[in-house]
C-alpha cells in the first residue's frame, strides 16, 4: 500500500471529516445520505487498497473515479436541502478536487507503466 499512501490517505481523512460532519445531520436524514455518503467513501477506501496490490489497476481506478462523482452529488445534495453549510460544502469540493487530481495523475502512472 506504500506506492499510493497518498490517495489513501486522502480518502481516509474524506472518511474521518464525513463522519464528523453527518453526525450532525438531522435524525430524519441520518440513515439516509450519510449512510451513502460513508459507504461511497468506504467503497473508495476498500478499491484503493484492492487496487494497490494488483498489476493491473485500470478497472478499481475507473470505479474509485466514478464513486467520486457519486459522492461529490451527494455532498452537493447535502448542501442543496440545507444539510451542509456553505463553509463544510466548500471544505468538502476542495477534499475531493484534491482526490481526484491525485487521482488523475496515479491512472496516468498506471497507463505509462502498462505501454
């Protein structure tokens, strides 16, 4: 897991902010986006690690990538019916721009080392 501890833990401090921040969530809505918003980000987290021990990491990073869209709607959701402040929504879109361009450039390290 050393090669991409950087992405990892990016995602696993997402997680650890998330979970600050839904524990705040009204109970109406507690099990319903949070519990997707900390599952996506889980989901993340478990494909790195997957990824990371594996030759050929093309078809978990697609999956990390897409999960990301997912969870950047949902905390834009969030935001959008009052959950999230603008502040936490903002601190929230830098995470994950920061993930994703970290992202980027370990998929374009993944297509140099497979040509």
């Amino acid at each position: 897991m050393t090669d991409h501890l950087i992405i990892f833990q990016k995602l696993y401090d997402l997680y650890l902010y998330t979970n600050m921040v839904v524990s705040k969530f009204p109970k109406s809505q507690r099990f319903l986006i949070s519990n997707k918003l900390l599952e996506s980000n889980l989901e993340m987290l478990r494909l790195t690690i997957v990824a990371n021990s594996k030759n050929d990491r093309k078809e978990e990073q697609k999956q990390i990538s897409t999960l990301l869209d997912v969870f950047r709607i949902q905390v834009r959701l969030s935001k959008d019916i009052n959950m999230l402040s603008v502040k936490r929504y903002t601190h929230f879109m830098e995470l994950i721009n920061e993930i994703g361009r970290l992202l980027t450039a370990w998929q374009s390290s993944t297509k140099v080392q497979a040509a």
